[in-house]
C-alpha cells in the first residue's frame, strides 16, 4: 500500500479514469455490433457517424490506438458500402 498522499491520489484517480476508460470502449464496441448487425443501408450510413466519431475520440484520449481506430473504421466502410 502507498504511504505518500500524492500515491494515494494518484490510485483514486487512476481507478476512476480506468473505469472511464472501460466504460467509453464497451459502450463503442457494443454500437460496433449494432452497426454489424444492421440490414438498412440509411440506419447503418447514420450508425456509421456515430461509430466513427466514438472512435475518432477514443483514439484521440489514447483509450485504443489511433491504427485500431483506422482499421475499424476502414472495415465499418467497406461493410456499409456493401449493403444493398
């Protein structure tokens, strides 16, 4: 256990910013699927936006690394594309 103040801050604050963190990446894999699972070309063009955004801002705060968010993004693409 840490003895200084400043290391006990620092475990508080890691804790909440880790479970931040947990929160902002499930909730964006969860509309990934939602995006995967949809058949409508204009619902899945509208989620597209969505995602993409959640994954520009996850990249950006260093939550996944800004190519997973590339590649993720790149794939959601191609499969809204692929819609009929």
């Amino acid at each position: 256990m840490a003895h200084h103040k400043s290391a006990l801050k620092r475990i508080r604050s890691n804790q909440a910013k880790r479970l931040r963190n947990r929160y902002q990446a499930k909730t964006t894999r969860t509309f990934v699927k939602r995006l995967r699972n949809t058949s409508d070309k204009a619902e899945a063009q509208e989620l597209l936006k969505t995602v993409t955004s959640m994954l520009d801002k996850l990249a950006k705060k260093n939550i996944i690394h800004k190519n997973k968010a590339a590649n993720n993004k790149s794939k959601l693409a191609k499969h809204v594309a692929s819609l009929a």
